[in-house]
C-alpha cells in the first residue's frame, strides 16, 4: 500500500522580495585637490540620490564631481531611494593622497648632452638623478 501525500502551500497577498544592490563607481584613489567624478548603479531604477563627502560636503546629482583638500582615507557614502520605495546604501573608500613636488631643472654641463645635441634634465624630487633626457630639433 502506497500512501500519497499532496501538500498544498498557498500564498495569500504576499511577494517575493529581492534585494536591491547598489554600488559607487570612481577610482580608488586620487591627488589632493585633484577633481574626481563619482557615479551610482542600482539593480532598479533610481529615483532620488544624496551624497555624503566625508567632508561636510553633499550633493543630489547622480554624477557627481568632487576634490577633496586633506591626504587620508577617505568613506564616501550615497543613499539611493529606488523606484519602488526602497532604500539602498553605498559606502566606498577612496585614499587620497599628497601631490607630489617635482624639482626638474636644465642639466646644461653634462658633456653628453651637449655631444649629442640634446637637452639634459636632472630631477631632485627624489634621492639621485633620475637624468630625464628631451630631444632638441
């Protein structure tokens, strides 16, 4: 004898619910002072957006350009109202860092240069000379 059971479920007035992702593009990192654009993707539409810079700074375009004026590691932060009524939240982590001083001069006694009718450059932004050579016509 062979006992068959049916289960039956049923599923009054409910919806499955999937979970919505979104995400901030931009680079990782960037120069003090530098401008950097930042943008938003949501696995639905999106219908309103705000910024949080980290730095007092706010905005509601979905593109957005900002510079950051201290080094550090920086938590940019967008809160997405998505169609539909939900709320979705990005967090990303941008490094930003000191700009570079660069201390390149004419190196006109190098007796290379002047043998091969080229211009010779020394760099002292750094320990050594790096001896940047530029062709002259």
């Amino acid at each position: 004898m062979f006992k068959v059971f049916i289960v039956i479920l049923t599923l009054f007035n409910s919806s499955l619910t999937m979970a919505q992702t979104c995400s901030i593009i931009s680079s990782n990192y960037v120069c003090k002072e530098e401008l950097m654009k930042f943008d938003v993707t949501s696995s639905t539409g999106i219908d309103s957006l705000r910024w949080s810079m980290c730095d007092s700074t706010s905005a509601t375009q979905n593109t957005f350009h900002h510079k950051f004026s201290t080094k550090g590691i920086k938590n940019v932060k967008a809160t997405i109202s998505l169609k539909g009524g939900d709320t979705c939240r990005a967090n990303k982590q941008i490094t930003v860092y000191e700009l570079s001083k660069i201390k390149i001069f004419e190196n006109p006694d190098n007796e290379y240069c002047l043998f091969q009718n080229i211009i010779c450059l020394g760099d002292s932004s750094i320990d050594g000379d790096i001896g940047i050579r530029v062709k002259s016509d």
